[in-house]
C-alpha cells in the first residue's frame, strides 16, 4: 500500500513540474512575438549633431557623437545624423546589433565631410 501512495506521490510531483515548465515555455514564447515601436529624434549641440534612437518612446541609445571615428564630434549636418539613427532602426529591425561601422559611416556620406567645424565664436 505505502508503495502505491509513493508511487501516485511521484506521478503527481511529476505532473506539476511538467506543467510549471509548459506555463513557463508558453510564458517565453508570447514574450518573443512583442513587436516594439522604434524611432528617432535628432539634436543639435555645440559639437554638431546626434541622434537619440527611442524604443516605445523610451530612449534606448543616446548618440551625441559620430561613431566608429577616434574624435568625439557631432555630425556636420541634420541630416547625417538622420542617416545613421535610420541605419541603426534597420540593424534593430532585423535584430542586429545597433552598431555602425566605418562602411556604414561611408555609406552615409564621405567620412571627412561628416564631421562638425564648429563656427569661430561659439
């Protein structure tokens, strides 16, 4: 008799784990199919301009200089900077890493015009 308690105690002890890991599995599963809202905001400051990436309008990356070169300046133009935060939204889009490289910095424009001369007197 104790070895048939012991027995449905074992079965039963197995159930309830077979089933907390499928709640947790489809649990996982419905977190893996949120799709999120990503875009971008351009700033200008006095070392040029930078970019803020947002997701659900939450800033996720905070770009105030252009990456991948050695100085620490802004773009030269708006509209660099819009360039790359849109590179960024694709590599996001298809779950890659946000990163640019030197090629991606070439594709934007040529790399020395990128860079923000600040005017005399500012």
């Amino acid at each position: 008799m104790r070895t048939i308690i012991k027995s449905n105690g074992f079965i039963l002890a197995v159930a309830v784990v077979i089933s907390a890991l499928i709640f947790v599995l489809r649990k996982t599963k419905n977190k893996t199919n949120v799709t999120h809202h990503f875009s971008y905001k351009t700033f200008d400051q006095q070392s040029g301009w930078g970019y803020d990436i947002l997701v659900d309008e939450k800033i996720f990356i905070h770009q105030d200089f252009i990456p991948v070169i050695a100085a620490e300046k802004g773009f030269r133009k708006k509209e660099y900077a819009e360039k790359a935060a849109s590179m960024i939204i694709q590599k996001l889009n298809l779950n890659l890493l946000p990163t640019l490289t030197a090629i991606d910095i070439r594709q934007i424009g040529l790399l020395d015009s990128l860079v923000y001369e600040q005017p005399p007197g500012r």
